[in-house]
C-alpha cells in the first residue's frame, strides 16, 4: 500500500496557515488541515471562511475536531476539501453516523472517521467496509506535541488484520522514534505536526521520514 506523510497544521490566523502550506508544498502528496471549534476540543483554530483567500494545489483533508460535523462539510468542500474526516465520539447515533457519510459524499469528498485513544474499536467497526480511509488518534486531540499512546496501535493491528486494503492514518506524537511503531503494527498515512513545523528545515524533516516509511 502506498506510505505518505502528511503535514498537520493547526493554526489560529492566516498568515500562519499560509506560511505552513507554503513550507510543503511540492513535498508531500497530502496535508493535513486541523479544525477545532473549542467545544469538542478546548483549542480553537481559525475560522474556516479566513482559509479561503489561501490558494493551493495541495490535495488536502480536513480533521474536524468538531462536535457537530455535519454542519461543517459544505464549506469544506468550498474549500476544496478532499477527505472529511469526522470523529466518532461527536456522533449521537449510528442513524447520525450514515448521515454524516452520506453528505460528505454527496459533497463529493472521501469520508473518513476517527477515533480516539479511549474509545473502543468497536464504535467504528460497523463502518469500516464503507470506508478507504480511517483514522486512529495516538494522542487526544487538541494540542500538538503531546506523548505518544502506544496503546492505541492495538487498534491499528486490529483493523489491518480484518481489512488489508484500508489507509490505515495515525495522528499524534508521530516522530523518527514511533513512527516505525505504527508502521510495523500497520498504518500507512503517517500525520505529523510539530516534528516537521517545529523543525528548522521542513524539507529535510519530510525527506527523513520519507525513507523511514519506503
């Protein structure tokens, strides 16, 4: 299965966010946009209608730490969203979780759920066959640079046994020490923050963990 690393920014103004994109543009396949609207997380991003002024031909997904997803996906798609990626726990129902698929699709984007470190396997199970795309959270969200949960990889090795061509992402604490954890237990989207932003050079930050992964 293809390997990727995934830039993460989290930023609350627009010239943050811009110069984030601009620092891995034409490095990676895929960067990761993290929304997080204060409720279901206790961190607050920017709005997304500041995000539109920002042009890119990154394709990018949207992580929505958000607790009412579905009111967010017609203006991820007007950003040009691609992947919508909505948690499990902001979900009343299982009624509530087919909905919110249903509209990201009709959105024409690719749906993905996540999960959290603390919430069982089991809440997102029955949606698995519907979905090429999963998220596993390795850290609880909200805030970058948190430590590792090496716990939650259980939850990769469960689902790569019972779905082998599912993109398997991990999201938290990723760096050149856990990653090779979650690539041997089997993910194979690799979301990564402060270990490429908090370095000097983005470039040679990519480039290290690129090979780690080939």
């Amino acid at each position: 299965m293809k390997k990727l690393i995934i830039p993460a920014i989290l930023s609350t103004d627009k010239d943050n966010y811009k110069k984030k994109l601009q620092q891995v543009e034409g490095l990676v396949e895929k960067v990761q946009i993290d929304v997080m609207d204060g409720r279901f997380v206790e961190n607050k991003t920017i709005p997304l209608d500041k995000l539109g002024a920002v042009k890119t031909k990154t394709y990018l997904e949207f992580h929505m730490m958000v607790d009412a997803p579905w009111a967010y996906i017609p203006a991820v798609a007007a950003l040009g969203g691609k992947t919508y990626i909505f948690h499990i726990e902001a979900c009343h129902n299982e009624k509530n979780v087919h909905d919110i698929l249903e509209r990201i699709i009709q959105y024409k984007m690719q749906p993905s759920i996540a999960i959290n470190p603390e919430t069982p396997l089991k809440a997102v199970l029955p949606y698995l066959s519907q979905l090429e795309h999963v998220l596993i959270m390795t850290v609880r969200p909200g805030q970058m640079g948190q430590k590792f949960i090496s716990s939650a990889l259980q939850k990769v090795r469960a689902i790569r046994r019972k779905y082998s061509n599912i993109n398997i992402e991990v999201d938290g604490g990723i760096n050149d020490k856990t990653l090779p954890k979650a690539l041997k237990a089997g993910a194979n989207y690799f979301v990564i923050g402060s270990a490429i932003y908090g370095k000097e050079n983005a470039e040679q930050a990519i480039e290290k963990y690129k090979k780690i992964v080939k």
